[in-house]
C-alpha cells in the first residue's frame, strides 16, 4: 500500500516501528500511556481515546487522515495469549495451596479483565472500520490464543519471527483492516535465539516483561518492506515464481 501521510504506531514496543517507517522515509509518531523508553511521542490513554471515539466523542482519532494515513497498533496481549489461558485451569500450579473461594475469585476476575480487553479491541476495530482507517494490529497467536477465532482469521501469519530478523521465533499473527497485506520475501536469519519463558517475569504484568515483547529493528524493518509497503530489498529470495 501507499502510505502518503502519517503513521501513528499505538501501545507499547511500537517505537521500534516508528524508528523504521521513519528511516524508510514514513513519517510517523507513537502513543502509549507510557514513556518506558524515554522517547514516546504522545503519553495518551489509548484504551480512553478509543472509548470516546466509538461514543462518538471528540478523540485523538479526529486527527487522523483516513484517506492518507495508517494506524501500526501493538495491542496488549496480556489477555489474550496462549499462557494466559492457563489462568482458567483449576490445576494450575500457582493455585496448589489457594483455597476454592481464593481460586474461582481470581479467575473470575481474569475473565473480567480479558473481556474489558476484548470489549475495546472490537471497539477500535470498528472505529476504523466506521472512519475507513487503514489499520494493522498484531498478537500472537501461538498455543491456544483467544484471538484465534477474532472477527476473522489473522491476515499475515508470520509462524517464525526469526527468519526476519527477530530474536525469537514466537508466532505472531497480524490483523489487516481497510487495506491488504503485500508479500514479500526478505528473510534475514542472523539472530541469536532468545527463549521467551526463560526470560525473567514483569512483577506487575505477570509473564509479559519488557523483555519477551521487544521487536528487533531488522524485524520492523523487514516486516513492513513485506507486508505494508511491498518494497523489495537487496535481500529477498527469489523463487521460481519469481521468473
């Protein structure tokens, strides 16, 4: 797709992104609700903002040029990954000396919070759906992920983030709305790998650190060559088809 405009990169872990729309000549800006890394550009409460928008509210979406402009959205998946379904196993070692009330509640509570979740994800897919805003949002989708079965199937299913340039392979699945993924091919294998489980838990987060979410560059960058600028690099595999 041709991107003419700007690129708003929503959630956390999407400055890497920003950085390579930017290098690749894609003006763009990111927005989180927080500045772990020192340089996000708008400290917006997304989940809010999207609220209003749906409401029909005034909302940071008002500056946003559906015609020109494209939305690169990070979407927590603290709810909606593989792992966390194991929150609703009744056998789950964490609750070895919990008693019953202490373990119905707290999963009771688990629910609550992934249909809050899953209540704004379907908001700000239809706020761009309603604006006929271009928009990308991406979770993994290994293991049994709630989002399997979300609206429709993943678009771009990239099953080993690895042969992009990433530091781990963990599948991830990515959501097209108002636009369709290109396809390209610049696979980059030179990373060290990093287990995801054998890195250290967030204390507040539960399993979802800073760590097991962080993109590499050489991913940003390959990725959005592939799949949202269709834009060959010096390093794509030719194939047959190719001829």
């Amino acid at each position: 797709m041709e991107i003419k405009g700007k690129v708003h990169c929503f959630f956390e872990q999407s400055g890497t992104f920003k950085r390579e729309f930017i290098k690749l000549g894609i003006p763009a800006e990111d927005y989180d609700i927080l500045n772990d890394f020192g340089e996000t550009d708008h400290m917006d409460d997304l989940f809010a903002e999207i609220e209003k928008a749906y409401d029909g509210k005034p909302s940071l979406f008002d500056t946003i040029d559906a015609e020109n402009d494209f939305i690169m959205a990070f979407f927590p998946c603290i709810h909606f990954c593989g792992v966390s379904q194991m929150w609703f196993d009744m056998n789950h070692r964490d609750y070895r000396k919990w008693d019953t009330k202490r373990m119905i509640d707290y999963m009771l509570k688990k629910n609550q919070d992934r249909a809050y979740f899953f209540e704004v994800l379907n908001k700000f897919v239809g706020v761009c759906l309603m604006r006929k805003i271009r928009m990308v949002f991406e979770n993994p989708i290994m293991g049994q992920t709630f989002l399997r079965v979300f609206l429709k199937q993943p678009d771009v299913k990239d099953n080993n983030r690895m042969a992009r340039g990433d530091y781990m392979i963990k599948p991830t699945g990515y959501w097209f709305w108002n636009c369709t993924p290109t396809h390209g091919r610049s696979f980059q294998r030179d990373k060290k790998r990093i287990e995801p489980m054998k890195l250290p838990k967030a204390p507040k987060a539960g399993h979802c650190s800073e760590e097991r979410s962080l993109i590499s560059p050489d991913y940003a960058r390959n990725f959005i060559c592939d799949f949202i600028i269709g834009k060959e690099q010096e390093h794509t595999e030719r194939t047959l088809f190719d001829l």
